[in-house]
C-alpha cells in the first residue's frame, strides 16, 4: 500500500511508530525549579553527536518534561534495561505535574554529579546533559530537546574488560503499537578496509 500521511493511512491503528523501529528508549529525570522531581520514557530519542557527546528527543506535546527543563535548562537521560520495563512503563501514565514518578514507579533515585537533577540510581548507564537547543517542529505542539552530555554514569557490572558489554543487562527497545524488544543477540561486523 501507499499512502499521503496528510490523507491518512486507512489502518486500525497508524503505522508510523512500527516503521521506525527497533528505537531506543530515553527516560528523562527532570527536576522543577521548584524541586520537583519528574521522570518520563521517550523512544523518539537518540545520540546525535560524538565531541561533545549529545542526544536529543522530542515531545509530542508540551509534556511536564519539557516544561521543567524549560525551567532548569538540564535534564538526565537514564538507559531502560529490561529487568526495568514494568517500571519505565508505570512512569509513562499521565500524571498531575506534582507527581514524582520516581515514587509513583518505584524507581529508586539518586542525584546527578554536574546538573542539579535527579537520576535512575540504578540504571545501566545515565547521561547528564545541559540543554543547548529546543526547536519548535512541523505541527502544532512538537518539540526537538538537544542536550550536550556533561557527565556519564556506567553501571560497574556492565563494564567488561574496558568495554560497556551490553549483554550484561539487556536494553529495552521500542516497537510499534505496545510492542517491545529487547537486546539478546549480539554479532559483530568488520568494517570494509578494518
Ligand atoms: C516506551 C514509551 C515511549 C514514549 N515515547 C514518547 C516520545 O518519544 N515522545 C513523547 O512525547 N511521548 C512519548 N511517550 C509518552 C510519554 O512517556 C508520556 O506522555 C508521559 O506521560 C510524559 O510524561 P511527562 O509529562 O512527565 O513528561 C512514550 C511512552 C512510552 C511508554
């Protein structure tokens, strides 16, 4: 089939977020002016550059997220491991604002060493980053978040031999619909010339 997305797609449920997939899963730990503390799971997310290290990802809508980070100008980007999907899933419900989904997901937090922002204390890894560019997107409330990384926590059991080995905690991915994946097999590929 084809179709013009302004025309619509005719399915029970829109293809677009089972097109781009498997996709990495971004939950951002925020923290208020105020002290709030907030945490969210976002897939439209990744890494963008090398030097310096920076990710992005976007808001669908103005979500708590993006307001408090509006406020502080830093946010936390924590990995998702599958032993942690009930709780990354609980955090993503559409809580009041004062709600901290750290408490309401169970998720034990600890604070970030460069940013005043809370973090995953027990994640396989967690990004620390300052904000450096929120663009407005196509329609009518979308938002692209740019971070640069300030600081990298590396869970010490997912380190092996000097490499962060991610078959020491299996990383969540997103697919369409409700549909998930998670990293089992891993095979390596020589690059032409190396
Ligand atoms: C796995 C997963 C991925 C999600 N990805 C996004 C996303 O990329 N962008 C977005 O705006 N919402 C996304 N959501 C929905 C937000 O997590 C949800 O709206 C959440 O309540 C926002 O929280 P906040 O208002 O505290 O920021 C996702 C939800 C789940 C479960």
């Amino acid at each position: 089939m084809f179709y013009r997305p302004a025309d619509g797609h005719g399915l029970p449920h829109n293809p677009f977020n089972a097109i781009v997939t498997p996709r990495p899963i971004g939950w951002i730990s925020t923290r208020g002016a105020d002290g709030r503390d907030n945490l969210a799971p976002y897939s439209f997310f990744n890494a963008v550059a090398y030097v310096p290290p920076q990710v992005m990802f976007s808001s669908t809508a103005t979500k708590d997220s993006l307001s408090l980070l509006r406020e502080t100008g830093v946010f936390c980007v924590n990995v998702v491991e599958y032993a942690m999907r009930d709780q990354m899933n609980a955090s993503s419900g559409a809580f009041d604002r004062g709600v901290d989904e750290f408490e309401q997901a169970k998720v034990t937090k600890a604070d970030c060493e460069t940013i005043d922002c809370p973090r995953v204390a027990n994640a396989p890894a967690a990004l620390e980053c300052r904000v450096t560019q929120i663009l407005k997107l196509e329609g009518e409330d979308n938002h692209a978040i740019f971070g640069e990384v300030t600081g990298v926590h590396l869970r010490d059991d997912c380190l092996k031999d000097g490499v962060f080995d991610v078959t020491r905690f299996q990383p969540l991915a997103r697919l369409g619909y409700r549909d998930y994946s998670v990293v089992r097999d891993v095979f390596s590929l020589n690059r032409p010339g190396e």
